[in-house]
C-alpha cells in the first residue's frame, strides 16, 4: 500500500518507525497470471487499508477469472468482528457451494 504495488511481503515494512524510510522493493505479484481458479471479491466500501479503488483495480488485473465482486458495507475489521455476516452466510457459502461443491456423502458435523 505505502509503494502503490502488489509485491511480496517484504520484512522492512514492519519496522513502525520507518514512516518515509525508503523501503526494497521485492518482486510483483503477477495477478494476471491467475488462469484458472475462480475468484471472488468481497471489498468493504468504508475500508481505508485496501479501498474499492484498490480492489477494483485487482479485479481488473486478475481478469475474468473474477466470478463475483460485492461491495459491503463496513471498513477493514468488518470481516473479523462485522455486526452483519449477512453476506458470509448467504453470498460466500453460495459461492463456495457453486465452485467447490461438497461430495454427496460428505457428512456434516454442524
């Protein structure tokens, strides 16, 4: 986020006090090269960390591998502690019955 690309992890960053440092720059992520497993993007319209603007733009380098995108409402910790999982129940599970579905004699322990 700091250096406005999708690179591997890259351990200086994690150094607090290092606010303007100038940081290594590791190896880019090649999301382009997400060929054939589907993906899906839950984004959450209030977060400041990873915005819609920055996950539309992944969306737009993944391609048409992106079966679903969907804007919640909510910031960064939403998916932790949301008040709503509305959309985990219904729009995830959906998704993951779609795309993996679970062997017929697959017993549930829930």
């Amino acid at each position: 986020m700091r250096m406005d690309r999708f690179q591997k992890w890259c351990p200086d960053f994690n150094e607090p006090l290092a606010i303007g440092d100038k940081h290594r720059l590791n190896d880019l992520i090649p999301l382009e090269n997400i060929t054939k497993v589907p993906v899906a993007l839950v984004v959450a319209k209030e977060d400041t960390v990873a915005t819609t603007v920055d996950a539309q733009w992944t969306m737009s380098q993944i391609g048409p591998m992106v079966v679903h995108y969907q804007e919640i409402a909510g910031g960064h910790v939403t998916y932790i502690i949301g008040k709503d999982m509305s959309y985990f129940t219904d729009d995830v599970m959906n998704l993951l019955a779609q795309y993996n579905p679970s062997p017929t004699n697959f017993v549930s322990f829930l």
